[in-house]
C-alpha cells in the first residue's frame, strides 16, 4: 500500500514537472519569437506636423526593418500617441517611435 502511494505521488510529481517545463519551453520561444525582428534600441522622437503631412508619409520615411510593413507601424504611431484615427494637423506635435542602430 505504502509503495503504491509512493508510485503515484512520484507520478504526479513528474507529471508536475513535465507541465511546468514544457510552459516554460514555449513561453521562452514565444517571446523570442516576438523580438526575433526587433534589433536596436526603441528611441522616441517628436516631429512638428506640417502642412500636407499624413501619418502614413512620416510612417514611410521613418520605417526600420524592424517593422514589418508601413499598416503595422502606423498603428504603433496611432497608439502610442493616442489617437483615434490617422488624421493629423498642422502645428500638432507627434512622438515617433523608431530604432536606433
């Protein structure tokens, strides 16, 4: 009786320690994954908008290899400084996130 307790608390340990391992294990490949593209420093920038100006124009000058395509880092711009949509006007001023090498 003894030993079969002895088996199954063994058992489930090891069941324990398979689980925690195996979420960690992708976790880890997850979040290098993510930075796989990512190489720099994410420096900040503020630009004065002027006349004319898009966000998609200011995103197409400033894109890094970084990003994947000009849509992803204009919706990084829109976030991060809060906008509810890519309208912009003169005078504004915009933080621009971007990489340094």
């Amino acid at each position: 009786m003894k030993r079969l307790s002895r088996m199954r608390i063994l058992l489930i340990t090891g069941i324990i320690l398979i689980t925690i391992f195996t979420t960690a294990f992708i976790t880890v490949g997850r979040a290098n994954t993510v930075n796989a593209n990512i190489s720099g420093i994410k420096c900040f920038k503020t630009i004065e908008i002027e006349y004319g100006d898009t966000v998609w124009d200011i995103a197409k000058a400033n894109l890094t290899p970084e990003y994947s395509n000009t849509q992803e880092y204009v919706d990084e711009i829109i976030k991060f400084n809060r906008m509810d949509s890519d309208a912009i006007y003169e005078g504004e001023f915009i933080i621009l996130p971007y990489y340094q090498h």
